[in-house]
C-alpha cells in the first residue's frame, strides 16, 4: 500500500489495540470495563457531593480531597470515549484528530492528579508541622489559587502537544498499543522525526510528575521527622492515621507509573503485551475506582457522612 508523502490528521486514522487474545469474548470483557467506570462515577460523585453539602467538611484536606476526585472523573472521562467504542461497539479506528485530543485530556487530568497528591501532601504536612496555623496558612482563598495553578500547569504544558503530533507524518493507518491514546504510544509510530516531541514529552515528565514525585517524598521526610519527636505514642499513631489515606492515593496512582516506565526503559522485548496493558489499565482505570473506596473507609467523616445518606433514620 503506497504512503501518502503528507498525512495529516484528518486524512488517516490510528487502530486501537483489543485485549490481546480475549478478542472473541469482547462482550465479557466489556462487563467489568462498564462496572469500573460506574464505581468510578459513583465513588467519585458521591465525595464531591459529600465535601460540598456538608459545610463541616469545608476544611482544606476535603477541599483537597474533592479536587482529586474531579481529576478521577476527568480521567475516567477521557479513557471512556475510545474504551467503550472498542469494547462495546467493536469500532477499533479513531481518527487521528481525535485521538490527539484524547491524548490530550488523558496526560493533563493524569498530571492534574498527580498536582493534587502534591498539594493533598503539603496540606498534610502543614498539620501535623504546624497544627496551630493549618488554618491559616490553608484558607480557602490559598486552596483556590492552588487548584487554579494545578489546572493552568497541566493545561498549558500540554497544549503543544496535540500541535506538534499533527505536523509528524504517519502510515494511513498505524496499530496503536491500547485502546486509548497515549503521548508515547502515537510517537512511537511516527515516520518521521521525532526529537522535539519526545523532548517535549519528557521535559512535561520531569518537571510535573517526577518532581511531583519528589517533593511528595520530601513531605512525608518531614512528616515523619516530625511525628518522631512526638513523645505519646498515641499521639504518634493519630498523626500518622492521618496519612494512611493519602500514602494510599500515592500508591495506587505512582505504583503502575513507575512500574510501565521502569519496564518501557529496562524491560525485555519478550515480555508479554499482557503486561504493558495491565500495568496501563492499573495506572489510568484503578485509582479513580480505588480512590473513593480508600478515602471512604479510611476516613471516618467521609464514611459518617455516606452512611448517613444511605441509611439516615438508622444514623
């Protein structure tokens, strides 16, 4: 088949990647994939409408906590699109216009959620450090500058991308690696080349989720230095009961991430596809479902008031 000399985005389209070998049980499949997104949907939903009915949660931690569960809904959105075209509808092309966009929203929600573990990090440093300031230091006028700022980072750091992906040339149609677009999964299918892109790409990297990564790390050393000087061990464990959540958030969003990208660096072209895909669907499908779990069990106020909405002449 001949090569076009200039493709371009609304002249060829991506393939997007069944699960490979469950490609004749694809309505089974789509069972659980349609239970994650609506767990996600309702888990993530009923914090945001918690943290905002009630005004005794109007503190920084669930200010901060309905901010992550805006990113879950974002992300889940993003991914829904192409995921539920592949596995309900069978429709495995995506123009590559839209895939570009998809790409688009998948990375800034992702790195928006990474921007909000940080700032979930630095509000739990804040108070155990300096308890007696948390409330002013953290008012809301601060939290809605912060969130502004982890908006407009992810947002403007990942505009040029879509850009500079439509300039490259590509084959009419090209198999991507999942059922979703991924910045790195598009470039690699590029014929031509690709240096400011990946430069690009891994410039957003470093300086949002590496170093997000990084300070995030530095908060909990200051946290535990600081809860090691507390004499009551009882004290100790309330300080640190406070965390548990939020070091689950962490786990669960930088965990596969860390995992894909150790594994695309170092990792044998003989391991199976299996892999990459589970690894991705951890990193972009699990957090938004876990998320709300996590934060409902864990946190007794959340819990309290969920259970209130579910069974309020019980409660």
């Amino acid at each position: 088949m001949a090569i076009p000399e200039n493709s371009n985005a609304s002249s060829f389209f991506f393939i997007l990647m069944d699960l490979p070998g469950l490609e004749s049980a694809r309505c089974w499949t789509a069972i659980p994939l349609c239970s994650v997104y609506v767990l996600s949907v309702l888990g993530n939903v009923t914090i945001i409408y918690t943290v905002k009915s009630v005004p005794g949660l109007h503190t920084p931690m669930y200010l901060f906590l309905s901010m992550l569960s805006m990113a879950d809904l974002g992300l889940s959105a993003s991914t829904l699109p192409s995921m539920v075209a592949v596995f309900l509808l069978g429709q495995r092309k995506i123009r590559a216009s839209v895939c570009f966009m998809q790409l688009f929203f998948i990375h800034t929600f992702s790195v928006t959620e990474s921007a909000v573990l940080l700032a979930m990090a630095f509000d739990r440093c804040v108070a155990i450090q300096e308890p007696l300031r948390y409330a002013t230091i953290l008012t809301t006028k601060r939290i809605r500058a912060i969130g502004l700022a982890v908006v407009t980072r992810s947002a403007a750091l990942h505009l040029p991308l879509p850009v500079l992906l439509g300039r490259l040339q590509f084959q009419p149609v090209s198999a991507l690696s999942h059922p979703y677009c991924v910045h790195p999964d598009v470039l690699r299918l590029s014929r031509s080349s690709t240096l400011v892109n990946s430069g690009l790409g891994l410039f957003v990297m470093l300086s949002t989720l590496g170093m997000d990564a990084v300070l995030i790390l530095l908060s909990y050393v200051l946290i535990l230095k600081t809860v090691l000087n507390i004499a009551s061990n009882a004290d100790r464990l309330k300080a640190f009961n406070t965390c548990i959540s939020h070091v689950c958030a962490v786990l669960l969003f930088y965990t596969p991430l860390v995992s894909l990208s150790m594994i695309h660096r170092f990792g044998t072209k003989k391991l199976p596809a299996q892999l990459y895909m589970f690894l991705s669907y951890m990193h972009f499908l699990m957090p938004p479902v876990l998320n709300p779990i996590v934060y409902s069990i864990k946190t007794k106020e959340i819990r309290v008031r969920i259970l209130r909405m579910l069974q309020p002449k019980k409660l």
